[in-house]
C-alpha cells in the first residue's frame, strides 16, 4: 500500500509538472502568497497590481485613526458595517454602489474633497471589496487613498475597538 | 458482516462513487490552477511557498486515484490517498466555518453563499466516508486490473 501510494504520488507530481509546462494556465511553481497578518507591515492581497492605491498595515491605520483626520471606508455591505466597523467609519458597500455617475455618487457620499486621506477596508485577508472599490474611487480622481486590507479583523485581533450600531440584526 | 463488506457489488458501488466524484473535482482544478491555488490560499493553513506545488499536485492525485479506483490499479494505494485527501478536506472545511462564521466577512463576492457551500462541501464530505471505509476494509478484488 505505501508503495503504490508513493508511486501515485510520483506520478502525479510528474503529470502535474509536465502538463504545467505547456498549458496556458500555468502557474509559477512558487507563487507570492501573503500569510496572515502578523501586525507587522501591511497585508498585501495577491490580486494586487502595479498602480493600485498603497496598502497600509495596524500600524499606520491606527496611527492616522488617532490622528482623526483620514475618513475610514467601510466597504462592505450594510449589515457587516452594522456588526461591527471601525469608529467613525463611512459605508459604502461596494456590491451595492448604485447605477449612473459613480463619480457624483462618491463625491456626495463622502463629502471630503479629492485629496483627503481615505483608508478603505473590509473584513480583512478574504475580502478583496476594500481593494475593488478603492481602484474605483482612485479611477474617479481621489488622490490620496490607501487600503487597510487587514481590515476589521485586524483591527479587533490587535485589541481595537469595534463600533456596533443598533441597526446590526445578528 | 463481513460478507456485506466484501461483496463485489457494494465495493463496486463504492469505488465508482468515489472514483467519479474525485475524478470530476480534479477537472476545473487541473484545468485553471491559478483558481485552485487561491482558494487554498484563502484557508490560511498551508505555507505560501508549498500552494502554488499543492495546487498544481493535488488535482492530479486526486485524478489518479479516482482512476485508480474505477479500474483497480493500484487499488490500495489509491484507498489510501483518497482516505488522506478526506480528511484534509474534512480538517480544512471545518476550521474554514469556524472561522468564517465568526470573521462575518461580506467578502468572497458572496459570503454567505461561500458559507453556505462549504456547509454543503463538509456534509457531501461526510457523506462519502462510509464508502471509504468500506473499501478500506474490503477483501474484494473482483473487476480489478492490477490491484
């Protein structure tokens, strides 16, 4: 039995290697995978790009939280924002931005003029709604935008607070 | 008992349900391992270095095996993988609900629907256990190539 299963094991490692060597999905036999946050440094996500907004880590988001000036963006939906958000934050769920001119609709959302820090997150490592609309705010001419992809979870595992409203149904 | 066990018939039962429910889960992973690799990556659980060779890997055992199974080749070993790969699977979607329960992330594109198929994932998981068992202790060897 161990023999045959460390043939198999063989095998496929060997199918596996060669039919990644010609089909058009390969991957790299290493890939950059980020592990979880350990507070130090921000959390990158792996869909992230070249021209995305900057990412920041605990550090950095409490750092500007205390400092009060930046608008905190809570990306995801409404009740999530509900359960528990960072204080102060904004919702603008990302998977309900309404139809029409996004642009108008951000700027009356966040009333903050176009160069004003923004941090946008969502729950955290799975999330990616704080990177979507964090390239979409970027793409509608606001400057100064970074994502705390660490997000809410982070944020409570590094013993910050969460803000709770009456509206959260769980 | 023993002779329910070592019947031709249920084993061969066994091995098809199996062998076709592995061989169908390796496709979309053989065929886009990209998607494959960043679905482990969400379960924070293997090394970032190992996913990308995990990912490429697994499928094909999972390929294998389930062959292996439906035809008899290499029977035993086969057995034994799928018994390992279940239980991965079994560990991996519990601590994933567990977590994903108490994380409340509206992420994944649709989080409760990412809970939901993974309630379904584990139950379906469960489901197949008996059938390993029986193969495990099964003495048949009838409609087998080379077991």
């Amino acid at each position: 039995m161990v023999r045959q299963a460390i043939i198999l094991l063989l095998l496929a490692v060997v199918l596996a290697l060669a039919v990644n060597a010609v089909s058009p999905n390969s991957i790299p036999y290493v890939g950059k995978w980020r592990e979880l946050s350990s507070g130090e440094g921000p959390v990158i996500p792996p869909e992230a790009e070249e021209g995305d907004p900057p990412f920041i880590g605990i550090e950095v988001a409490r750092m500007e939280h205390d400092q009060g000036e930046a608008l905190f963006v809570d990306a995801r939906e409404p009740m999530e924002f509900a359960c528990g958000t960072i204080p102060g934050s904004i919702n603008v769920p990302f998977d309900y931005l309404p139809p029409g001119d996004l642009g108008q609709y951000f700027d009356s959302t966040l009333g903050v003029p176009k160069d004003h820090p923004i941090i946008i997150f969502c729950s955290g490592e799975e999330c990616d709604l704080s990177l979507h609309l964090a390239r979409n705010m970027q793409a509608f001419g606001y400057t100064n935008v970074e994502i705390f992809f660490g997000g809410s979870r982070e944020w409570a595992e590094f013993g910050e607070p969460l803000e709770r409203s009456p509206e959260c149904e769980q | 008992m023993r002779a329910v066990i070592d019947n031709d018939w249920l084993t061969m039962v066994s091995r098809l349900i199996l062998g076709i429910t592995f061989i169908y889960a390796s496709f979309y992973k053989i065929i886009d391992p990209g998607s494959f690799a960043k679905s482990i990556w969400y379960y924070h659980m293997v090394p970032g270095s190992l996913i990308n060779m995990m990912a490429l890997v697994m499928p094909w055992l999972e390929f294998l095996c389930g062959v292996g199974l439906i035809l008899g080749i290499y029977f035993r070993g086969s057995v034994a993988w799928i018994g390992v790969m279940l239980m991965v699977f079994l560990i991996a979607l519990v601590s994933a609900i567990s977590r994903g329960l108490s994380i409340d992330c509206g992420c994944f594109k649709a989080a409760a629907d990412a809970t939901g198929s993974a309630w379904r994932s584990l139950i379906f998981d469960i489901v197949l256990i008996p059938f390993l068992v029986q193969l495990l202790l099964t003495r048949s060897r009838r409609w087998m190539i080379r077991p």
